[in-house]
C-alpha cells in the first residue's frame, strides 16, 4: 500500500499528539459527522487546512421515509393481492383500484421529491 510511491509521496513522517478525554470526544464527534472513511484521513485535511466535507442529515425526510417506505410497501402488497384474488373482483373495480394505488404513491414520490429538494 503505497510502497510503490515515488520516496516525496511516501507517508513516512508521523506527527503525535496527546488529547485529553473531552479534546478526544470533540475530535472523535466531529470526525464522525464527515465523510472521512478514516481518522488519519479527516486528521490529515484538518492538519492541512484542507477542507472536510460534513455530512448533513435530513431528520424530517428520515421520518418521512420511516413511515412511508412500510406505507408504500402494503400498497403493493394490495395490489398483488387482489391480482392473484382473480375472479372475486370485477376488471373494472381492480382497474380503479389500481389506479387510486397508482396515485398514492405518485402522491408519496411527489412529497419525497418536495422535501428533499428543500434541504438543499
């Protein structure tokens, strides 16, 4: 990994520092929020002055999915199930039922859409 650098690229040199637990927790809580895959990494951008991507959670639109994605999962469900019930309905009212189906989750598609682009 990285032996076959040319010697300047090579990560030969090692800096240590001592944290107390609350300078630790800081530099761990923070490092946590980014998209640094690794300690070293994130460490290394901070040391640098270089800059470090935080990622940035949508609390709303993560409820949103947790109730909608089983919501939209049952829909589906609905509608299989009355295409395998066959005969006990009618073409017609299988139609509309698959189409208010239809609508539903266009309906739930159109209100992920909206919040997401809000918290851009």
């Amino acid at each position: 990994m990285g032996w076959n650098l040319p010697e300047r690229k090579r990560r030969l040199n090692c800096i240590k520092v001592r944290l107390n637990a609350d300078e630790f927790e800081s530099v761990m809580h923070s490092f946590s929020k980014s998209t640094c895959t690794e300690l070293a990494q994130y460490l290394r951008a901070k040391a640098l002055g270089h800059t470090v991507h935080i990622k940035y959670r949508n609390e709303s639109l993560d409820h949103f999915l947790t109730e909608m994605v089983p919501l939209k999962e049952a829909l589906v469900q609905i509608a299989r199930g009355m295409d395998r019930a066959g005969g006990l309905f009618e073409a017609k009212d299988k139609t509309i039922i698959h189409e208010k189906i239809d609508q539903v989750l266009e309906k739930l598609v159109e209100i992920y859409r909206i919040c997401s682009s809000e918290s851009e």
